[in-house]
C-alpha cells in the first residue's frame, strides 16, 4: 500500500507542476510524459485516468496501447504569392496513413490518391486566390490541412513608349494562342477581330530563345481591306524598319529571328515586343480600309524549328 501512496503523491505532484518528463506505467503500458495531458485520481476509488494529447484515455483495465494517430506533418506552399503564368511548389508529408488524396486548389492538383509524401509544382494561368487541401485517412480516422496561394496579374510594365496615334488592344502570346508560349506555336492560325479603327496588339517576350519564324495575316471572306503589320518594342508602333513591317493584300509576311538570320526582323533577348496589326495606315484612324460590319482577319503563326 505504501508503494502506491507513493505513486498517486508522484502523479499529483506532476500534474501540479504543468511538465510531466517522466513516463508513466500504468496496467503494464508506458505512457510518454510529453503526450500526458490531464491526470485524474478518484478519491474514492483510487482509480487513476490518464489522458493523451492525442486523444486516448487510459483507464483501469486497458491492455491496448495508444493508437497510431493518423497526421499531415508537413503541407505548404512556396511561394505562396505569384504572377499569373508563375508555378508555386506544394509539399506535404503524413505519418501513420493509409491513403492521401489531394482537393480543389488549381487546375493540376486534385487527384484521388496521391502519394503519401510528396511535392508537386503548379502552374497558375489565371489570376485569383486558390485553397489546396491534402485529406488523409489512417486507422485512427482521417486528417486534413489546407494552405492558399494567390496568383497576381502582372504589374503593367513602366516604358519609354510614346502614346500611339491609334487607339488599342494588347493581348499577352500564351493567351492569344491558347495558353501556348512564345516562340510556338509550331504552325496555327486564329480568328481575331481587330478594331476597326485601331489595332491588335499581341505581346511576347524573347527570353533566351534563339529561333527564326514568321507571322502573317490572311484575309477572310467576310473583311476586305488591307491590313498593315509591324514588330515593334511599343504597342501600336508601326514606324519600324521595313524588314519589321508588311501591308497585306493576299500575301506576304514578316519574318522575324533571334538567331541573327540577316533578312528578318532581328529580336533581341529578353526583350518585349509587340504583333500589331491595323486596317489603317497606323497613323490616322479614319484611314480605315475596313468596311464590314465586323473587322476580322486571321492571323498566322509559323515557327519552322520549334
């Protein structure tokens, strides 16, 4: 009796302390003093209970140790704020789990299983905040974490760009051709409405690529009228050097190369240009040749190396 006095004045004066560093034995199982939350003795009979941080409760008469707890020990995101078209790396690991799978978040990331550790890096194409949950599920019963990321439309770039003497739209490479990047694509052609007294401008920027292609517009039955092209570093600057300029009636293009091929429209690396295409005369508005209802053309890509 003198033995077990002394074990319910040692669990009391733990419990009293706030830190428990010592394991407690109790029906022959060894309980960790880290995981020891609360230590309960019944006057009256004695009994001692003990609960764990991670749920279990001991009582007089257990034989089953403590249950493996199913747990995400790692999920994040880095970085967790990109720019549209940036990608942002998740990583997640779990213990004591049977299968994960992997819930909304972007375009690329929901699967139904995925591995129980792991990383997986996504592209984000559009901007907007985006929530990426991990579920896993263990014997103890299921777990879940969530961490965000928010993709940022670009900061509009600050140039040395006169105002163009039209007014326009601009529109970034990857967007004009479904979401494929600059230099492809390798051959396509899309329907584009241009304004009638305006222009189109499509952006790209050349990175490192060292590549030669062209870029034409072909006339539709439904637009008639010539349409005057340029490759320029501002967006509706057709007053460029000829070999970066093209007046289209039913054929032609502007050639254009990274690679230093002498009879194009010779790019620099890294460096944002410009597609403008225009009715007019790329000066006065009311030079239009665009009489339809609806100023429409196609405009071509063909990058033969790609």
């Amino acid at each position: 009796m003198s033995s077990l006095k002394g074990i319910r004045w040692f669990l009391l004066t733990i419990s009293m302390s706030g830190a428990i560093y010592a394991d407690v034995i109790i029906d022959n199982q060894s309980i960790p003093g880290s995981e020891i939350q609360s230590i309960i003795l019944s006057p009256t009979s004695g009994d001692i209970f003990i609960t764990t941080t991670t749920g279990y409760v001991v009582t007089p008469g257990d034989t089953e140790p403590p249950p493996n707890v199913a747990a995400i020990t790692t999920f994040s995101a880095s970085p967790t704020v990109i720019t549209v078209d940036q990608s942002t790396t998740i990583t997640w690991a779990s213990t004591n789990t049977n299968t994960c799978k992997a819930i909304g978040g972007a375009v690329g990331w929901a699967a139904d299983p995925v591995a129980l550790t792991g990383s997986k890096s996504l592209v984000i194409s559009t901007a907007g905040t985006y929530q990426f949950t991990l579920e896993c599920v263990g014997d103890s019963g299921t777990v879940a974490k969530s961490v965000s990321v928010t993709a940022n439309v670009p900061t509009p770039k600050t140039n040395n760009c006169d105002t163009p003497s039209l007014n326009g739209t601009t529109v970034q490479w990857k967007t004009f051709w479904n979401n494929v990047p600059f230099p492809d694509p390798l051959y396509a052609n899309e329907f584009t409405e241009i304004p009638r007294n305006g222009y189109l401008a499509i952006e790209f920027n050349t990175a490192n690529y060292v590549d030669t292609g062209l870029l034409t517009t072909i006339e539709t039955t439904t637009t008639n009228g010539r349409r005057l092209g340029s490759i320029s570093q501002c967006p509706g600057d057709f007053d460029v050097a000829d070999e970066c300029k093209h007046i289209w009636g039913t054929g032609g293009e502007i050639f254009w190369s990274t690679a230093g091929y002498s009879k194009a429209c010779i790019l620099e690396p890294n460096k944002t240009y410009y597609f403008n295409v225009t009715f007019t005369d790329g000066v006065d508005p009311a030079s239009t040749e665009c009489t339809s209802s609806s100023c429409v053309t196609h405009i071509r890509a063909y990058n033969p190396s790609g």
